[in-house]
C-alpha cells in the first residue's frame, strides 16, 4: 500500500512540477528576457514564423533531463523520507517530470504542423494562436490553462485573427481559405503571402503580436 501511494504521490509530483515550470519558462524565461539568451531568443524567433525544431530544442531536452533527474526526484525521495513512504519510489517523479516535457514538445508540434484529431488539441490549439496572433503575453500555458488563471494572464481567445502568410498548414484548404470546421474560431487578415522578415522579427522580440 505504501509503494503504491508513493508512486502515486511521485506521478503527481512530477507532472505538477512540469506544468508550473511550462507556465514560468515561457512567460519569465522566453517571453520577459525579450530575447536575452538563447532560449528567449529562439522562442521569439518561433513568434516570428520559424517553426523549425532547432538547437536550442535539443538543449531543452538536457536540460529538462538534468532537472528532473537531479533535482525534481532528490527533492520527491527527500519529502518521501521524511513522510514515511518509500524513497527509492518516490524518485519516479524525475522521469514523469521529463514524460510531461516530452508530452509538451509534442502537442506543440503537432499544433503547428498536423491537423488537431481530438477535443483537447482543438482547445489547444485556440488557446496558443491567441498566444501567437493576438497578446504574446497571455496564455502562457500550452498544454494547461491552469496556471495562467491562477497568475491573471488567461484570456478567452475569441476569433483569431491570422495572418495570411503566417496561417498554419492545418487551418487552410487548398484555396487558401480557412477551412469549415474551423470557421468561428479563426479568420485570415491580409491578402498577401509575401514574408515580413524584418517586420515580425521585430514585434516578436517586442512581444507584439504579428500585423495582418
């Protein structure tokens, strides 16, 4: 009984601890660095309409292994020392920590590139294009809006205004039209397809959403 309450109790322990890191990361050390150090830098660069998984992706996932075997399971064996429970289970909550990043990186791919094919990602998806299109410093979370509300950076997405030239490969048909099923949550602005390097660049590392 007791290993199973700590295995419990670690899975918990783990995935919470990613999900406040989610929201800190992207809102303190992404967003509020304004591109100071290559993890600001590369994110504002993905506001910009680079999307490509690059470099400073790979060092993410050591620096999340790092973290999550190094302190978030010491810290899950430490407090189940101290409780009673068993230690050498407790340190589950490591992997689950790094489990959670990995869920994360690939429902934040998958929003950018591949069609939603569940309830969750087409929420998912409203919630981070308003991030993207409409208050870069406003839904901060990507896979939970919870703490977002807690801290009073959530906010309803309403109809997303996308730019054209920016419109994701999922959200367009053929002709270039927001495709049905995705009509009331989005719409397209501008007519051109022309890149805006310099523009979006620019209001990227502002933290001002991209113009139409």
């Amino acid at each position: 009984m007791t290993t199973a309450l700590t295995a419990v109790l670690a899975v918990a322990y783990g995935a919470f601890s990613w999900s406040l890191a989610e929201y800190v990361l992207h809102r303190f050390f992404m967003h509020q660095l304004w591109g100071k150090g290559i993890a600001s830098r590369e994110h504002l660069m993905h506001h910009a309409g680079n999307n490509e998984w690059n470099a400073a992706n790979r060092l993410a996932w050591v620096g999340v292994v790092l973290v999550g075997l190094g302190i978030v399971a010491p810290i899950a064996a430490g407090l189940a020392l101290l409780a009673g429970l068993s230690w050498p289970v407790a340190l589950l909550a490591g992997p689950v920590y790094i489990a959670s990043y990995g869920f994360y990186d690939w429902v934040h791919w998958r929003a950018h590139h591949r069609d939603p094919s569940t309830a969750y990602e087409l929420w998912l998806r409203h919630h981070h294009f308003h991030h993207h299109f409409g208050h870069p410093l406003e839904n901060h979370g990507v896979t939970s809006p919870i703490w977002d509300k807690v801290f009073g950076t959530y906010a309803d997405p309403g109809t997303i205004k996308v730019p054209r030239r920016l419109a994701m490969v999922w959200l367009v048909d053929e002709a270039g039209n927001v495709r049905p099923e995705f009509e009331g949550d989005y719409v397209l602005a501008g007519g051109s397809l022309a890149p805006r390097l310099d523009e979006d660049h620019e209001r990227a590392f502002n933290n001002l959403a991209p113009t139409a």
